[in-house]
C-alpha cells in the first residue's frame, strides 16, 4: 500500500499537471531534464511583453484577487503586515496561497508565481509557527551550525503553507544603534555579520535550491542600512532610518560589502535593495552598485528585488523614478498596491525607449532563471506533509536553544549590582566587537 506523503506527492502533481494550459504542457521549458538556461531561453521566446511585465512585477497579497492574478499575469506576491488569511493557521495559510498559484497557472503559458514573506525569526507570520530569537540575539550565539538550524527550520515551516521565498537574511552591518532594525542585524561587526549571515542563507537554501525542503533566501538591504549618518533621514532631523551612508569606496568594501560577497558565493539567487541612501543618492536608483558592482563584479545571476515601494522614493515624478530603479538594475519591483499603475509606466517607458526591450529580457531572464532553479515549475503548491512541522517540538527545542545560547553574561566584579533604585543613569557599555 502507498503511504499518504506518496499519495498526497501524486495527488498534487496531477493537480500541477492540470493546472498548466494544454498548449504548454508539451514545450521545452516544462521539461526538467534539460538545462535550465536552455528551460529560460525556451520560455522567454514565447512569452509577450505583458507577461515579461507580469513577472517584472511583486504585488501584496491584500491588494490583489486571484482572478487579477491571472488576468495581469503576475509573477510574485507577498504578505505584508497584515497579509494573513482569514483563518490564521498553517493550513488557512496554505489554502491561501495555493488559490493565488492556481490562478497564476491558468495564464497563457502556466508561469508559477513566487509568494514571498518576511519570515525572519522563524514564519513569524503564522499563528502557532515557531519563534526565534531576532538577529542581534543570534549574533549573540556567535553559533553558525545553529543559525543555520534555524533557517532550516523556518524553510520547512514555510513550505508547508506554499511560500517559497524568504525575505531574509538581514545582513547590515549596524554602526549606529539608533537605527530602527538594529534587532534584524547579526551586530556592527563585519565578519560576524558575514559568518551567520551566511549561514542562515545556508539553512534555506541548502547546497542547492532544488534540494527537498529548500526555499529562496533574499539576503538585505544592499547596501549601507544601519550606517546612516543620524537626521538625514527623511523622515525628520532626529531619525536615522532611510538616511544617508557617507563613506569613500574603500570604507564600502571593507565594511559594508564582504557579506554580501560571501552571500553571492554562498548561492544568494535573490537580493533586495536598500530604502537608504549611498552619498546622497537612493540605492534604488544606484547603477553603479547595484548593475556594475554586484551583477557585473561579483557575479550575481540571480535577481534584484526592490524594498516595499522602494522604488517610488527615487523622483516625486512616478514615471521617472521607475525609469531610474529599472535602468539601475532593479529586476522585479515590490509594488505593492496600485501594480496597473507600474505596468502602464513601464509599458510607456518601453514606447519611448526610456526602458530597453534589453533591460526587460535581462530582468525577467534572472527572474525565470531563479523559479526553474526554485523547482517551482514542478512543485508550485503548498507541502501538506510539511504541516507537522510547524511549530513542531524539534523546532521548538531549536528554538530554547537559542534562547539559551543568546544570553548574555554580566559580570559583577565592582559590585554594581543590584542597581541603585534612585540611580538618574545607567550607562552600558563594552569593547567594540566583543
């Protein structure tokens, strides 16, 4: 007798299998045996400029019905805040997310979507997932081989309700603490930022994207985040948080830039950009960085995500901070409400010839590129046999571990504790990367 993960496994790939429009079925860019650059070209050939758009474009999941999904050819979704289902479970999750995927295989060609979600201390979107310890707390552990049990872990977690792509791991390396997601960072030091960083990204992904229980990590904010110079932010004179990173070229590759060298060695297929500024100009619109530095020098094939409205804070003009953020390497733009409005401003950038069919054919080539290597295009839907995972006791031993490991010790040599009840002041402090 079959066992049910065997008859679940047949079920769900006969549901594939009739998810894809007939007249794709057959074609080369279905077939997994041949190469995926060769699976790329195939599809890419035979695919309109709306359903390059289409995949061009990331929409949040409250914004957008599953018959929009289809009828605008969308390529990616996400859950933002909020961006849960009615029924906050695991399995409500799954459902969810499984009717957006069929919707966007029953366009033309059977293009999978890829759901992505900011599940960066476990899938702390759903209720009962297991959580752990934010990042300052795990630079604490100074524990790899742990960090990447975590990422495992929450890769599990995550496929269980079909969501595939990781909006993690945060790899700034924080300068000033003042900054708002100093908790998302591993800490200011550059090779503990790297280590760990890398090592969760080593836990979602595993040796390779097509490994079972594997999901896409999207190391972040290239680059600069948590070293903004204080009250050059936007948001006021007393805030840091979208700010301005002031350094020479030198101080950007010894500080800010090995993670991600180590990322992108590591198998990185997805990057997502930085709200900040780098000498005063938005990253989202930094071609040098992000084109001539990171695709061209490091060698990244994989594709570059733009943060939630990233790219919209570039020009006050709509239409020319889309042209900027396209032409400056971004690949795949976090809309994330009003997507008609980035189609028909790219659709008239194409006319003029302001965004190149070149550009277009690159962005969605990475794109395409990184869902045949997912494995997508075979198992697009959720992993019912996954559901036991989440918030599993294994996990949650996990977690208590980390808990444990992150503890910090305070030596009470000068007899300073306990604190004075009446002290005005009490100042912390310790040697820098210590």
């Amino acid at each position: 007798m079959l066992r049910l993960r065997t008859l679940l496994f047949i079920f769900l790939s006969a549901i594939t299998v009739l998810s894809v429009p007939l007249l794709a079925q057959d074609k080369p860019y279905r077939n997994a045996e041949l190469p995926v650059e060769e699976r790329v070209e195939d599809l890419l050939a035979r695919m309109s400029l709306d359903e390059k758009l289409g995949q061009m474009t990331l929409v949040e999941k409250n914004s957008i019905q599953p018959v929009s999904v289809t009828k605008f050819l969308i390529g990616g979704l996400l859950s933002g805040g909020g961006g849960y289902p009615t029924t906050n479970t695991a399995e409500g999750w799954a459902a969810m997310v499984d009717e957006y995927q069929g919707a966007a295989l029953e366009t033309p060609l059977g293009i999978p979507m890829i759901y992505g979600v900011d599940a960066v201390h476990g899938h702390n979107n759903v209720k009962g997932a297991t959580i752990f310890p934010h990042n300052i707390g795990l630079g604490a552990t100074r524990n790899p081989e742990l960090v990447t049990d975590i990422g495992s872990a929450t890769a599990k977690e995550m496929i269980a309700t079909g969501i595939y792509w990781d909006y993690a791991p945060v790899i700034a390396v924080v300068q000033d603490i003042r900054w708002g997601r100093t908790y998302e960072a591993y800490g200011e030091n550059t090779d503990l930022v790297t280590e760990l960083g890398t090592a969760f990204l080593k836990g979602l992904q595993g040796d390779s994207l097509s490994d079972a229980n594997t999901v896409l990590g999207t190391p972040k904010h290239y680059i600069g985040d948590g070293g903004t110079v204080f009250g050059t932010s936007s948001f006021g004179a007393s805030n840091i948080d979208r700010g301005d990173t002031q350094v020479d070229d030198a101080t950007l590759r010894s500080l800010y830039l090995p993670p991600y060298i180590a990322v992108v060695k590591a198998g990185a297929r997805s990057i997502m950009v930085s709200y900040s500024s780098m000498n005063g100009l938005k990253m989202h619109a930094e071609k040098n960085l992000i084109t001539d530095v990171l695709k061209d020098e490091l060698g990244f094939t994989g594709f570059i995500v733009s943060d939630w409205a990233g790219i919209d804070e570039v020009n006050t003009d709509y239409y020319k901070a889309i042209v900027a953020g396209i032409n400056a390497g971004i690949d795949m733009n976090m809309v994330p409400y009003d997507y008609p409005k980035f189609i028909s401003a790219m659709n008239e950038a194409i006319e003029k010839g302001d965004i190149s069919m070149e550009r277009v054919d690159d962005a969605v080539r990475r794109i395409l590129r990184v869902k045949f290597e997912l494995g997508l295009f075979e198992e697009p839907y959720s992993d019912p046999a996954l559901l036991t995972e989440v918030g599993s006791a294994e996990h949650r031993a996990i977690a208590r571990e980390a808990v444990s490991e992150s503890l910090v010790l305070l030596k009470n040599d000068n007899q300073a504790l306990p604190l004075a009840k009446d002290a005005a002041t009490i100042f912390v402090c310790g040697c820098r990367g210590q």
